[in-house]
C-alpha cells in the first residue's frame, strides 16, 4: 500500500503545474495537469466533430455568411492577444463554429473549437464588445487548459480507483466505469473556479484586443433578465459565483488601461 501512496504523491507533484503566465490581477493558479494534452486534444477533437456532423445532418451547422463572418473576425482580433497569456497559443488550430438554435449557449473544447449558438448572439442582440466577452472567456477556458485539468481530476480518482479496486479485487466493470467517468468528463461543466478565472483572462484578452470590457457588466444584467422561461443555458453550463458581477467591475481600473492603449494606435 505504501508503494501506492508513493506512486499518488509523485503523480501530483509531476503533475501540478500552470498552463500561462499571470493575469493583469497577478493570479496564476497551480493545476492539476496528469492528462496528456495529446490526449485531451484528441477526445476534444472527436466530440466537435460529432457535434459539427449531428448539426450538419440537420442542416443547422453555420460556417459562412454575414453572421458568422462577424463573430469570427471577433475571435481573429483576440487570437493575436493570446500570446499576453501563453506563445504557442497564437499559434492553434482556433475554430469557429455557429450552431443554428435557440439555446443561449457557448462552449469550447481543448485546443481552441469554439461553439456558439445562434440564439445567444439573436436572443440577447450581442453587439461587437459583448460578443468579444463571450469569446474571450470561451477561449480563456481554453488557455487555461480547463477540460484537461476537469481530465487530470478525474483521472486521478480512476488511478485511486483501480490502485484500491486492485487491492480489494474489485471487478473489471468497476474499472471499465472509472474509465467512462473520464470521457464523461469532457461534458461536465467547469468549476466556479475555472469560471471565475475564464471571467478574468477573457476580460484581459477582451480589452487587449480593442473591445470595451465594460461591456461585460451589461452582458451578464441581460443574461439574467432573460431568464424568464428559466435559467439561461449559459448560466446553468457555466457555474458562476454569485458575485460575477463584483469581481468584474473590481477589474475595470486595471482593464480600460489596456483597451484605451489598443484604440490609441
Ligand atoms: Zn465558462
């Protein structure tokens, strides 16, 4: 058992690093960060593109035209200010795609595959600065490397899992579930934690790139009022703290510095 333990130990601390440099707050959490990012990457990837064909299928997968010209020049003039946070990440395979529904909704997946659904853009009418919120912080999540750190916590639990399921004779299926639980992962929602952080890279990536992070506080007003048939599926996907809302505009005196800089050129 000691040799077990020995094993835990030396996986946490191989694998708690940080995925980019600190943030304009001076923040820069320790992640839990055993899942391989070739790995993730490559789950990611299968799930957008199974999500890309069902929406495909049913002739609901936007790719061109006005409306997704417009949210993808967004992403185009934050990509260059990802390298504030990380180099290499200027360099990813960043991928835009619109769903055609009415949910009120956005994700993205490791490696940078961005989902937005019409609805969100249509339902709460985003201008050009609400719609950078929402991609900046979709994409902070990304930086961030969340999905593989939500991976590495789940795959720990399988390790502590089969190390005890081994020791105790647990069964195959016990051990064929642990390795479910690790895909499932991919659509469990973030922490507050990791939401909170995506609010504040992504409000950073936002005013870097040009666009006014005071939009931000509008965004979520109109988030909540719309939930009148409920909860808007963004909000429900998206934990957040409840005071969102605070620590955003606490942010402001250190933000609107750097987006009066990006529009002084
Ligand atoms: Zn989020």
């Amino acid at each position: 058992m000691r040799i077990q333990f020995l094993f835990l130990a030396m996986l946490l601390f191989a694998g708690c690093a940080t995925t980019t440099t600190s943030n304009i707050a001076g923040t820069n959490r320790s992640q839990l960060l055993i899942a391989s990012a070739s790995d993730v990457n490559r789950l990611s990837l299968g799930y957008f593109a199974q999500q890309n064909n069902d929406a495909r299928s049913k002739h609901r997968l936007i790719t061109s035209g006005p409306e997704f010209n417009r949210v993808n020049a967004v992403m185009h003039r934050l990509i260059p200010q990802t390298a504030a946070f990380r180099k290499d990440a200027v360099d990813w395979p960043w991928e835009l795609v619109l769903i055609d529904a009415p949910d009120v909704n956005a994700h993205v997946m490791a490696g940078g595959k961005v989902t937005v659904y019409t609805g969100l853009i249509r339902q709460l009418k985003l201008n050009d600065d609400e719609i950078a919120v929402v991609m900046g912080h979709e994409m902070a999540h990304a930086l961030r490397e969340h999905t593989r750190e939500k991976m590495s916590e789940q795959q720990l639990a399988n390790v502590a899992v089969s190390l005890g399921g081994a020791a105790m004779g647990a069964s195959q299926s016990t051990m064929q579930l642990a390795g479910l639980a690790q895909q499932l992962a991919l659509e469990l929602p973030f922490s507050r934690t990791m939401e909170s952080e995506a609010d504040v890279y992504g409000l950073e990536l936002t005013a870097r790139a040009g666009y006014n992070p005071q939009a931000a506080l509008g965004l979520w007003d109109k988030m909540s009022a719309q939930g009148g048939a409920g909860t808007p599926q963004f909000l429900s996907t998206h934990p957040a703290p409840q005071n969102r809302k605070t620590e955003l505009a606490a942010l402001m005196p250190r933000v609107m510095p750097l987006y009066q800089a990006a529009n002084r050129h």
